[in-house]
C-alpha cells in the first residue's frame, strides 16, 4: 500500500474532504441476499428486481451485473428460473427462490443480526463520545448543555 495521499488530481480527497456520498458502508455480495428476500415474496422476474432494490433503497444497477448475478445464483441452487410466455408481448424469464436459497437466506440474516449487534455497539460509542464532546464545549463556553 502506498503512503501517498489521494488529492483532487488523482481521484480521491482528504478525510476533511469527504462527504457522505463518498463514503458506501454496504457488506460484499449484498446483491444475493437482497434478490432473494425478494424472490421469497413472490416469483418475478429481472427488470422487476431491479425495480423492487431500488424499492428498498439500494442504488440503480447495470442490468448486466443483476442479469449475471442471477445465474450464477441459479448455478449454485439458489433460485430457478423459467420462461413464461405471455399472449401479449415478449417472454420472460421469471425467477423464484429455491430450498437452498431459503437457506442461505436464513444464513445471511443470522449474519446480519450479529452485525447489527456490532453496529448498535459502534453507534453507542459513537454517541458516548459526541455527547461528551459537546456536553464540554458547552461547559468551556459558559452554556447550559442541551436538554
């Protein structure tokens, strides 16, 4: 790793630069599980999904990533897919969870229960520390803290 800071230039900013938008604090391969709490609700298919993650909060995607995402979900048993044709219009190929995928689910959310835990602990500290800050800078000044 280099040592070098990151300015302007070359892509990147001080701390003292950064803004909320800068920094994205979402676990790795966030996309699988999310697609799946989906597909537990109901059988749908690609654009759908896309649609419903956006839903939820999550940022827009390249169909690309979505679209590869789901068959490599599909390989490892996660979920099934199948082409339901229409009268009207194209075919589509609809997507629903499998056993495994109800599975792994229930995996990612014990996971994200024990980072909740951890989060909860962060945000305690993180508050502790705030309040004392500003409970003593309001001492220095002469004014009463804050109800």
């Amino acid at each position: 790793m280099s040592d070098q800071r990151q300015t302007p230039e070359n892509g990147s900013h001080s701390a003292e630069e950064k803004t909320y938008n800068d920094i994205r604090a979402y676990p790795r391969n966030w996309l699988v599980p999310v697609v799946l709490v989906i597909l537990r609700e109901y059988t749908t298919y690609g654009y759908e999904l896309m649609e419903r993650t956006l839903q939820l909060g999550f940022e827009a995607m390249n169909p690309g990533t979505l679209y590869r995402t789901l068959r490599k979900m599909e390989q490892e048993g996660l979920c099934d897919s199948e082409w339901e044709t229409a009268s009207a219009g194209r075919a589509r190929r609809m997507y629903s969870i499998t056993n495994a995928g109800e599975a792994y689910l229930d995996l990612w959310v014990k996971s994200l229960e024990q980072y909740q835990s951890t989060m909860d602990a962060f945000f305690q500290a993180y508050r502790r520390r705030s309040s004392s800050r500003i409970r003593s800078g309001s001492q220095e000044m002469g004014s009463e803290p804050p109800p």
